[in-house]
C-alpha cells in the first residue's frame, strides 16, 4: 500500500472510534504548548508520542502503536523504494543522492575514510509546519 493509503486508513480508523481529526491536528500545530501535552526542549520518542494519541482518542494504546508502527514502516519502506513521500500541512520526505568522497574523516581517528556514493533521506516542511514554527518565542526573547 502506498504512504497515502496508509495514512488515510489511519484517518478512517480513527474516525470510526468518532474522533475528531481536526482537534487532532489543531492541538498538535501547538506543538509542546498544550497543558497536558508534550513539552517543549524535550526529545520526542515514539513511545511519547503513542501516549499522546491514546490520551487524546479512545483508541487502545494497542492500537496506537499498531498504527503508528505500520505508518513509520510504510515511510521507510516507501524511501527505500525511491519513492518521495509528502504530507501535505506537515511536509515531505525525499530522497538525496551524495556523491563518493575520499576527504571524509572518522570523528574518533581522524582517519580518512571513503565514503561510498549513497542516498540520504532529507525533510523539507511543509508552509503550514513553517508558520506554526514561526509563532514559537525562544527564550532569550
């Protein structure tokens, strides 16, 4: 199934538990500024972020993590299919083409190594995950 299945399948699974996407997707916009939501400055882990569906739906942590494990295997199975995957509002994940180097140095041995040529996944968000970033006041502020 292509990454766009999947999510839609995730959206539909949802909805049948009658939860509403859009408070979904508004709280997570806020990003680390929901009361009971993940904080800001603290590392994300998928387990994190399993809790927070699960305190948000009335779907079974089992559940969650189904869906989110089956979501992130199909990404990583699309990337390494050479597909592009986009995600509109959020953004997308593509791959990049790096080319050999002979100057690259291990970081412990200050070695050189050759690097063969490889692709690399990158992320390039979305407008609506820019503006959203935009509106988070750093601390020295």
């Amino acid at each position: 199934m292509n990454p766009v299945g999947v999510i839609f399948n995730w959206f539909f699974f949802l909805q049948k538990r009658n939860y509403k996407i859009k408070v979904l997707v508004e709280e997570y916009r806020k990003f680390g500024r929901i009361k009971k939501g993940i904080k800001m400055n603290k590392k994300v882990t998928k387990i994190d972020l399993v809790n927070e569906i699960y305190n948000k739906t009335e779907v079974s942590k089992k559940d969650v993590a189904i869906v989110v494990d089956a979501f992130l295997s199909e990404l990583k199975e699309s990337l390494a299919n050479e597909s592009n995957i986009e995600l509109r509002g959020f953004g997308t994940f593509e791959l990049s083409y790096r080319k050999e180097s002979d100057s690259a140095r291990n970081p412990k041995t200050g070695e050189k190594v050759k690097v063969e040529s490889h692709y690399v996944a990158k992320f390039r968000p979305g407008k609506e995950l820019k503006e959203s970033l935009m509106k988070i006041k750093h601390n020295d502020e």
